[in-house]
C-alpha cells in the first residue's frame, strides 16, 4: 500500500493541548529535525494520516498530534513520553515519575476496518508517560459517543479491563455532539495498542467473558508484548475535547 504524509506549518493560539503550529509528514521524505525558529517547544506537531499504515518520527520536546484517516487522534504533550527503555513498565509505573526522553521516537502507527464496520488503531512501540502530563486518545464513533456505559478498554494476554475503574484519571468520557469518545492513556502498551469499534463476536468484542457481554465499549487497548522498561509489576479530568477538529 503506497504510504504518504504531508508536511506543512500552521500557526494557532495555545489553549492546553490545542494546535499552535502543525505539521503533516511525507514518508518519502526523510524526518529532520525542525530548526528552532521553525518550530518552538510549545508549538505542536500534527501527522494526519492519508493511508492506514504511518510512520511518525516525534520529537518528544514538542506537543504532537496524530490523526488517523478516521479522525481518531492521539494528543501527546511535550515531554510527556518516558524515557525508553530505563523507566520502568506495567500497571506499577503508570504514576510513577519518570525522566523525559528526550531523542526522537519514530512509532508505527496502523489503521483498519473490520468486515463488520468496526476500526483499530496499533501503535507501536509501547512506552509510558509521565503522570504529571495528560496524553489523550479521541475515538471518532457517533454511536458509542451517544451510548451509556460505552467506554475504552485496555487489555492484554489476560483480559480487558476499563482503567477507569481503579484510575478515575483514565475514566472514559463522552461527547454525543461531535461524535467522539475520549479517555486519558498513561501508557502505549506491548506492540499493539488497539482501539476496536463493536460488540459483536468480531476482534473488537474478544474477552467478554472478563469485560461482560452487556458491556458497550467503543474502545480497547491491546497488549501482546513487552518493550518499554523493565520486567512489569503485579498488576485529573480528561481534557476538553473543544480541540477535536471533526473535519478530519
């Protein structure tokens, strides 16, 4: 499948995560490193996606936005990733302070459609983020943004589970009139992270009998792997989605 990404600059007044200045890619060019007047540390860098495979190199001293060719998208404030590979992983760590990294990180990040209509995002690697930021996952589904009791789930080998439960910082919240379902992430996790529309015996509708039949999640987030850290342990409100641009 032939992969593009646009590249381009926007200018924008900052509102929390809101775009201050954007960019869009193009995987046939190689990522360079924005000079410092092209770019400032405050300002974000936005990857939309045009085909459902992208590769993004973020520079994690920059806010970075990635909007997938559904519309779903991923907010991720400057300096809010951990450092990779020495700051721990698993449920233990989620709040646990951690240094920034500081190197860029090029993530792979990967969209589909089931046969049944239900869509999944993967992302890979899987890295923590510091607790004191707010990294934000945006679902574009109209019918779980209207639907009570929908939420996303993560899950791994073992099951599904909804974060907000025991994290009310991961509660899952909804907003009818844009169509979005939004949550907090304290982590991308394993080497998928997946978020899947539908519960109906489908990829998306796995694990029922530890998340509950009844249950109506607009969301998972799947984990079949370890990178980010060490060996894992035993196992503030969301941001205002005013930011979500539901042209894309």
């Amino acid at each position: 499948m032939r992969i593009r990404d646009h590249r381009h600059l926007l200018t924008a007044a900052v509102a929390a995560v809101a775009v201050t200045l954007a960019a869009c890619s193009d995987s046939s060019v190689s990522s360079v490193e924005p000079s410092a007047n092209a770019l400032k540390p405050s300002g974000v860098r936005m990857t939309i996606a045009s085909t459902s495979v992208t590769t993004a190199t973020l520079f994690p001293q920059y806010d970075n936005v990635y909007v997938s060719v559904e519309g779903h998208r991923i907010v991720i404030p400057a300096y809010s990733i951990c450092a990779v590979g020495v700051s721990g992983y698993g449920p233990g760590y989620w709040n646990a302070p951690c240094a920034p990294q500081t190197a860029p990180i090029t993530f792979v990040i990967t969209t589909s459609v089931n046969t049944d209509g239900s869509s999944r995002v993967t992302v890979q690697p899987d890295v923590r983020f510091a607790p004191g930021k707010t990294v934000m996952a945006y679902m574009k589904d109209a019918v779980g943004a209207r639907t009570a009791g929908s939420f996303i789930a993560y899950c791994n080998l073992l099951g599904c589970v909804d974060e907000g439960q025991t994290d009310p910082q991961m509660t899952t919240y909804r907003d009818a009139s844009q169509g979005i379902i939004y949550r907090r992430l304290k982590h991308f996790s394993g080497y998928n992270v997946v978020f899947g529309f539908g519960d109906d015996g489908s990829s998306s509708s796995m694990n029922k009998a530890t998340m509950g039949a009844a249950n109506a999640r607009s969301g998972y987030i799947t984990t079949v792997g370890l990178d980010g850290g060490s060996t894992p342990d035993a196992p503030s409100p969301a941001a205002d989605p005013s930011g979500f641009d539901s042209s894309h």
